[in-house]
C-alpha cells in the first residue's frame, strides 16, 4: 500500500511539473538533466516550455532553446534534428542577447557548444563563455546561487573541457 501511494506521488509530481504548468527558473534548470536522459521526458520537457518568451524570461527562454535541442538530439529524421538544431540555437542566442550577464546562459551555451558536433558551426563562443564562467567559480564566494555553482563546477570536472591546471583549481573552490 505504502508503495503504491509512493508511486502516486512520484507520477502526480511528474504530471504536475511537466503538463501544463509553467515551470520556474529553477524547475527548468532540475528537469534538464532528467530529460536529457530520456526521449519520452524530453518530449515533456519541451511542452512545458515550448510556450517560454522573453516577455515571461530570458533563463526560461535559454532552457526552451536547451528543449528544442534536446528534441533534435532525440530525434531521428536528419531534417528534424536540423530543424530543431536551428530553433533551439535561435531561441538560446536571443536570450543571451536579451540578458548577457546571466551565468546560467552562458553555462548552457557552453554545455551545447562543447558538445555540438563541429559540422554544425556552432563553437565560436565556448573560449568567451569559459572564461566567463571560471571567472564566477573563482568569485564564488560573491555568487548567491550556489547551487548553479555547484552544477558549473560538476560540468568542469567531469568533461575533458578543461586544462588540468583549471581543473585544480576549480577543484580547489568551496562552494
């Protein structure tokens, strides 16, 4: 019984945070990963998100690009995966545009651009963004939101993106 009603509770929360409410800044930024791994939450990630405008957020409009992205990545028709490539880009370079000192923006950026493949063109920002995102790890103390501090230092550690003298020392930062 105790599992069943656990249960209920896992697929009520899953069906409220993706159908038909909007999500937070920071439900978007923890569904992400979740629907990376998975076609199906992918699909459900981008129906919450796929109505994100400048007028409601540039981060949320940022995270709509990163949904579109991912439908490309999800999906197999090469027509598709281009379509969506290009709106997904349009929507993460407008919201940078719109507000270029978000840190969020420029970490989600990085993450596509350091994982696009080179055919796409879609690189030429990665050296301005790393900078610009070491530069926040090292100021970390100054930084209010710790736990995007944390997912930058993860994403820093866990890629082969760095030299092994910045991995020390982002390695070194407290957060």
């Amino acid at each position: 019984m105790k599992k069943s009603i656990f249960c209920f509770f896992i697929l009520f929360f899953f069906r409220y945070a993706f159908c038909g409410n909007p999500l937070t800044e920071m439900q978007a930024r923890k569904l992400l990963l979740q629907a990376s791994q998975d076609d199906e939450k992918a699909d459900e990630y981008y129906e919450s998100l796929k109505d994100a405008s400048l007028q409601k957020s540039a981060v949320l409009l940022g995270y709509k690009g990163m949904a579109e992205l991912m439908i490309c990545h999800h999906s197999y028709n090469p027509y598709t995966k281009y379509k969506y490539f290009l709106k997904g880009k349009k929507s993460l370079e407008l919201a940078l545009k719109t507000e270029p000192s978000s840190v969020e923006l420029h970490y989600l950026r990085y993450c596509v651009q350091t994982n696009a493949p080179f055919f796409l063109d879609y690189y030429s920002n990665k050296s301005e963004d790393k900078e610009i995102l070491i530069k926040i790890l090292r100021n970390a103390k100054n930084e209010s939101d710790k736990d995007l501090l944390r997912i930058i230092k993860e994403y820093f550690l866990k890629t082969g993106h760095c030299t092994e003298e910045e991995k020390k020392e982002i390695m070194k930062i407290i957060l």
